[in-house]
C-alpha cells in the first residue's frame, strides 16, 4: 500500500479529514499516521484508532501494512494541542 493509497483510504471517515502519512523505512508497509477528523467527535482514543484499523482491515491482515503508528485528533483537539 502506497502512502498515497493509505492517505485516501483514511480520508474515508469524513470529507473534512485532513491526514498526513509518513513512510518509516521506505518499504512501503510500516508507516506513522497524523489524522484530524471530525468523524472522531465525542470518541475515545481507542475508538478513533480503531476506525483506522477497520478500514485497513485487510491491509492489516495480510500484513501488507505491517505496522502504523496513530495520533488521532478532532479538530478542537488537534487546534489546542498543536498536534503535540
């Protein structure tokens, strides 16, 4: 999975999900994620994570991604803490 591909799927929570995919060792399956969306309103930490993984499911089982880091934010969140 290209960072591009990974970018559009995680674009799927919401039309205003901003996401910013870095690749860790150039292989092309282990990355780090910075995703702000409003799709994570009201949601846990864990829930947020959790609706990346569903949608890289397959990805994920495969091991096509092998792995991924996250740092998940609503936009208020993302706003106050700076992306820290």
């Amino acid at each position: 999975m290209t960072p591009e591909q990974l970018k559009a799927r995680i674009k799927q929570l919401h039309t205003e999900t901003h996401v910013e995919v870095t690749d860790l060792t150039g292989t092309m399956d282990h990355y780090q994620v910075l995703v702000v969306s409003p799709a994570f309103e009201g949601k846990m930490m864990i829930d947020q994570q959790k609706m990346i993984m569903a949608l890289l499911k397959a990805e994920i089982d495969t091991e096509e991604v092998h792995a991924l880091t996250m740092k998940t934010y609503t936009p208020a969140q993302y706003q106050k803490f700076g992306g820290k």
